[in-house]
C-alpha cells in the first residue's frame, strides 16, 4: 500500500439512521484499492461519550415531539466531542489517508463545521435517502435505536440539497448502491458540492454554528 496525501480523498455519506450509510460504507470500502479508513459518529463520537453524559444534558438527550419524532439534541459535551471529531478526519486525510465518514447531518451547525473544516481537502459529498416508511420500518427491525429518529431527522438531513452523488436504498442493495458510488468515482465525477455550499453559506456564516472559543474561555466539562 501507497499512501500519497496529495490523493487522499474524503468520501462523506450522509443520511437518516437506518438509511443503510454503515453497511453501504463498508461495501465501497471493499470496492476501492487502496482501500479508505472507515469512521463515523457511530465509530467515534457515541462510544467515546463517558457513561455519565448518556442521555444527559452534557452529552446528548433524545427530545420526542407530539407527532412521534424523536431529536437527537447534543449537549456541550456531545457538540465539543463532535468538533474534535471533524478535525481528526482532515488530519487522516493530511496523512495521506482516504477516509470514508458515515454521518448524519441531524442539526444545522454539522454541516458548516464540516465546510470549515475540511477546506482544502476533496470531497465527495454522498447523499444516501431512503424513504420515510422503508426507513422506519429498518429502524424497528434493529432494535438499538430510539424509535422515532428516522422521522426527526429526515427533514434535515438533506435539506441542503447539494451532493456530488445520490444513491437510494429504499429498494436497492448496498453492492448495488456501491457499485453505483465506485462507478460514479471511476469516471472522475467532479468533488464540487463543498465548493457550492461554501459560495452559498457566505452571509450566513456561523449562524448556527456553536462558536469555537479560545482555550482559556472555554468551560470545563
């Protein structure tokens, strides 16, 4: 294996829980040579939460709504666990590591920060969808989910609406929505989507994105 930072890709899936993101992340793993580091907020945010900010107003609390929508909310601990999250996966990229990121843009901030962050860096923006009642029929099926976060989040997810590739996993398997990502890479599909959604998030900047304060302002958690 070769690594060259100057072709480090970042592959960054985006979509509901349950849409199928971590097992079609693994599918296009298998699929490239060399083959990607695989992270995501399941892989390092969530297990790295100490036992005391489960479900906490430190770490994260799950908010349900009167139509049965559950949302996810992070507390000061989850928001700065997820912003040293962000980082990690430019200095992997620095280091000349691909990196396929299984996330979830579940609050506005997320996707800011990650233009922030990953500026200078190529990125393919993956948008996975599913629908609505296929969705939440997997996350019934899992059984490790709060119920209710398929319907949270769906409406905020893409509400974006910038990919370089979209796949949908509604009725489609994961190696046929991987092959359709890897096809989509092989035949050079331009790295473009940051690029318009920075141009577009210009007069909006921070608008929603906890402020990143200096060490000695900072709150100890």
């Amino acid at each position: 294996m070769t690594i060259d930072d100057r072709s480090a890709r970042i592959i960054l899936l985006n979509g509901t829980t349950s849409a199928g993101k971590s097992t079609l992340a693994r599918a296009i793993q298998r699929r490239l040579d060399p083959q990607p580091v695989l992270t995501g907020l399941d892989a390092f945010v969530f297990p790295s939460f100490p036992p005391a900010w489960n479900e906490t107003p430190t770490g994260c609390i799950f908010e349900k709504t009167p139509d049965g929508a559950v949302h996810l909310r992070l507390g000061p601990g989850g928001i700065a666990l997820t912003k040293a999250f962000h980082p990690s996966v430019a200095a992997m990229a620095n280091e000349g590591l691909s990196v396929i990121v299984d996330d979830c843009l579940f609050e506005p901030w997320l996707l800011q920060d990650w233009l922030d962050v990953l500026s200078g860096h190529h990125i393919t923006f993956v948008g996975v969808y599913c629908d609505l009642a296929e969705a939440e029929r997997r996350e019934l099926q899992r059984g490790d989910r709060q119920i209710g976060q398929v319907l949270g989040q769906i409406g905020q997810v893409h509400l974006h609406g910038d990919y370089d590739i979209s796949v949908d996993t509604t009725a489609k398997t994961p190696s046929q929505c991987a092959d359709e990502v890897v096809q989509a890479l092989k035949s050079g599909v331009g790295a473009t989507a940051f690029d318009r959604l920075r141009r577009n998030s210009l007069g909006r900047r921070g608008s929603q994105n906890p402020s990143k304060k200096p060490a000695s302002e900072r709150t100890m958690i």
